[in-house]
C-alpha cells in the first residue's frame, strides 16, 4: 500500500485543486492503491494511456465510479445521474443538441461521447480542464445540470451504508469528499475504451474487410482536398485526417480549430478559457469513434445527421478571422460528389463498435 496522501486541502468555495478547480471539500485522506490493482487492458495498437499517479486504477475503485456515474443522489431532486446526458446508446453522449438539466432547463453545449478518455489531455468543448477528475467537479455543482454543492453531495452519499463500505474497500476509510467520489468516477470512465469497431477488426484484428464503398471512403478521408490541377498537392480528397486522423486509432488531433461554422460567433469557445481573440470559434475536435451512435453533431448539436457534417466540409465553411489554416477552400468547397461523400459516411459508420456501446459494464447497476 503507497503511503498517505493529502490532495489539495480545500475547505470552501473559495480554495482550490492544485489545477484551479474549486473542490471545496477535500476533506479525506487519499490512499493511492488501497484497493485491489488493476491492470489496465490497452489495445496492442493503442499508445500508453495518461493515468495519474495520485489516482491508480483499482477493481474497487472502479465498481465505486460506476455506481457513482449513475448515481441520481448526487443531484439535488434525486432525478439526474452522469449518466442521464451520457448514456450508452448515444455514445455516452446525449441524443439532443442540449441536454436538459434537473429543472427542465438546458445546457449551452451538446454533452461530448465519452470514448476513449484515458487518452485525451483536455477535457470539455472548450479544454477548460486538464484532467478527468477537475473535469468532473463541474456537473455536481453547475445549476442546470445537479445543482448541488458538494459538501451536501458528499454528505448524501456517505450517509448511505452501502457506499460507506465500497468507500472503505476502494479508499481504506468510509470518508466521502468530492476528490474521492471524482477519482472514483475517473478510474471508471477510464476503463471504457473502444477499439472494437469494423475498422478495428479489418485493420487491426483482421477478422473482416471492408466493403469498396468503405475503403473508398477511408482513401478520401486520407486525401488531401483540392483539383491537383489547381492545387499542388490536391488529391480531391475529404481532407479529414488533418483533424481527425489520429494515427487511424484515436480519430483526434486532441486540438482545437474553428472548422468554419459560422462567420460571427454566438459561442466564442476556446477563447471564454483563454481569453485570446485568436481562439474565437475555436472547438475540440471530437473523436470520431462511434461517431454513427453520438448524433447531433457538433458543439450546439446542428448537424443531425453524418451527410450534413461531411456537406459542410465540403462547401468549405464560412470564413472568419480565426478560421483554421486547414480549411483550405472556404470558397470554393472541396467538390466532392454525392458518391464521395456517400463513401466517406459508409467509411465513419465502420467505427461504431456496438460491443462498446453495449458492454454491461459500464452500465446502469443501480
């Protein structure tokens, strides 16, 4: 067993997690490894995944995060969970461009999939936090969403026996503060990896081919857009694996980019953390994985369906000041034809992978 560890120490509103989070209530020793270890199975083809060291995975742990994620208790009425704009179906993604919150009120932004996050190095449409346990502070104490201090969620949860002896077993005592019930729910959400889609198991397992209007699309999705009679180097491709390429295994950059989706901004983005004007309208890029199951599309959800995201592509976006260097034609549009962007959906769908989305797992326990 690692030795004790004091995360923080934040008492109120006003004290902060070492990287700016409001926690208010660090009250609980954190006991790295009290629980059983767990070896986290990545993919032969997967790069190693950023686990914290103050935050190791444990079989108790992870059966902790679980029932937490879905734990309705942790907002004020008892009628919303993680798992309400995050829900298997969709991705773990919501449905709806916004999600609606206890009150019937609704969020700014589409809820993003939670795909592979054992990966990423920023967390929210915008990167406002950096880790997965900061990002998931926010929900429990944003108004629309659960609209819960946590003091009062911490105390609602310790106050059930039941989580009084899955605390003890994940973290060695039944205290409940907002970092363990966070780091529970992190070591959960970080077992969920998908790589199990059809383009997995052509390319990676070689169980299965692809059909030719899949491998068509997968050519486009890896060519350089333009006429190469125009543009040197044109390929008359889609142009996406600048973005969402990934190395072919995460389908992200992990950056952000304005992609052209409007010319003035009612969501400035990047920029609300930043405070750059040079970030204006600049977004995550979202992984693709699953991408068929995680409808609507894009940070406001106005994309409802695969054909609408590749046609925006493909007539080039609006121009503004901040526009990404990588829409190249805002003009004059990629030029695609109706069986290319054909193609190229037929291709997105090969990385839906239902045994993710139905994997009992990661679903409700309760």
């Amino acid at each position: 067993m690692a030795g004790a560890l004091i995360l923080g120490g934040c008492r109120d509103d006003d004290d902060q997690t070492p990287d700016g989070n409001s926690c208010e209530d660090n009250l609980c020793e954190v006991i790295p490894g009290s629980g059983t270890a767990v070896d986290l199975e990545v993919p032969y083809f997967f790069a190693e995944p950023n686990l914290p060291q103050n935050n190791p995975l444990t079989e108790e742990g992870i059966a902790l995060g679980r029932h937490l994620f879905w734990e309705k208790a942790l907002s004020r009425n008892n009628a919303v969970s993680c798992g309400t704009c995050h829900f298997p179906e969709a991705s773990f993604s919501d449905s709806s461009p916004f999600s609606t919150g206890l009150y019937g009120d609704q969020t700014s932004r589409n809820s993003m999939a939670l795909v592979n996050m054992g990966w990423s190095n920023s967390f929210f449409w915008d990167g406002r936090a950096s880790t997965l346990e900061n990002q998931l502070f926010e929900p429990v104490r944003n108004p629309i969403e659960m609209d819960m201090t946590w003091p009062e969620a911490s105390e609602r949860i310790g106050n059930d026996s039941t989580y009084q002896e899955m605390f003890t077993a994940a973290f060695g005592t039944p205290c409940v503060d907002s970092i363990r019930i966070t780091n529970a729910m992190a070591q959960f959400i970080r077992t969920m990896i998908s790589h199990r889609s059809k383009f997995d198991r052509a390319y990676r397992y070689g169980e299965v081919q692809l059909s030719p209007s899949e491998q068509r699309g997968l050519d486009l999705f890896l060519a350089e857009g333009g006429d190469p009679e125009i543009y040197p180097g044109g390929q008359n491709g889609g142009d996406c694996f600048h973005c969402h390429g990934g190395g072919l295994i995460e389908f992200t950059d992990h950056q952000f980019h304005n992609n052209g989706l409007d010319s003035v901004f009612t969501d400035l983005g990047r920029a609300d953390v930043t405070g750059f004007a040079l970030d204006e309208g600049l977004f995550k890029t979202p992984t693709l994985r699953n991408i068929e199951f995680s409808a609507p599309y894009m940070h406001d959800g106005r994309f409802e369906t695969l054909h609408e995201v590749v046609e925006h592509y493909n007539s080039g976006g609006h121009n503004s000041a901040t526009l990404d260097p990588l829409m190249k034609f805002p003009d004059e549009g990629l030029g695609l034809s109706p069986q290319d962007v054909d193609d190229i959906v037929n291709f997105l769908k090969t990385l839906s992978d239902t045994e993710f989305i139905e994997n009992p797992d990661f679903h409700d326990p309760h």
